[in-house]
C-alpha cells in the first residue's frame, strides 16, 4: 500500500516526498521509539507492535478512502507518517531478535 500510495501521487504529479510532519507526531514517534530500545520483555514489545500495527492499518484505510474519492491533496500529508511507522515496524523486529538473543 505504500508504495501503491506513491506511484498515485505521482500520476496526479503530488511529490510524495514532501516533508510536512507536524512535530507532536515526530515527538511521539520518538518516544514510541525510545520504549522500544528500552524494552526488556516480549510481552511489551508485543503491546508496542500491536499499536504500531493499528496506527498502520489507519493509515492505510485512510489512503483507500482518500483514493477512492480521488483526494490527491491529503494523502501526501500522511505518507511521511507511514514511512516512518513502516521504519518503527523494522526497530520492533531487530529489538525483538536482540530481545530473544539475550534469553537464550
């Protein structure tokens, strides 16, 4: 979806690449980071993913929404907040193998 999001924008020439990210997103995206590296314990790390993934899963409602109603103006405002959901997504998955290396 993210990158289906991308080619659309292009084809109606939105450069999808404009970065226009309000800070409280970028402060909690931090902070969400930051429980990340802390985490010590599968369990939490779970809850941290499971959230990650619902935050995910809106914005990929939302650009079928926006599409279907063929709004081109809003999708380039979250697609930076995907990218980096989509990068939370990857961190999640290396502190859980460094958690699973250090239990065993």
């Amino acid at each position: 979806p993210y990158l289906r999001a991308r080619l659309l924008l292009r084809t109606v020439e939105f450069d999808p690449n404009v970065r226009t990210m309000d800070t409280e997103f970028l402060t909690d995206m931090m902070d969400f980071n930051d429980k990340i590296e802390l985490c010590e314990g599968p369990e939490t790390l779970d809850i941290l993913r499971i959230t990650n993934e619902e935050a995910i899963g809106e914005l990929y409602a939302q650009f079928e929404m926006l599409f279907i109603q063929d709004d081109y103006k809003q999708p380039p405002k979250h697609l930076p907040k995907l990218s980096f959901l989509l990068q939370t997504r990857e961190r999640i998955e290396v502190q859980n193998e460094a958690i699973i290396r250090t239990s065993d």
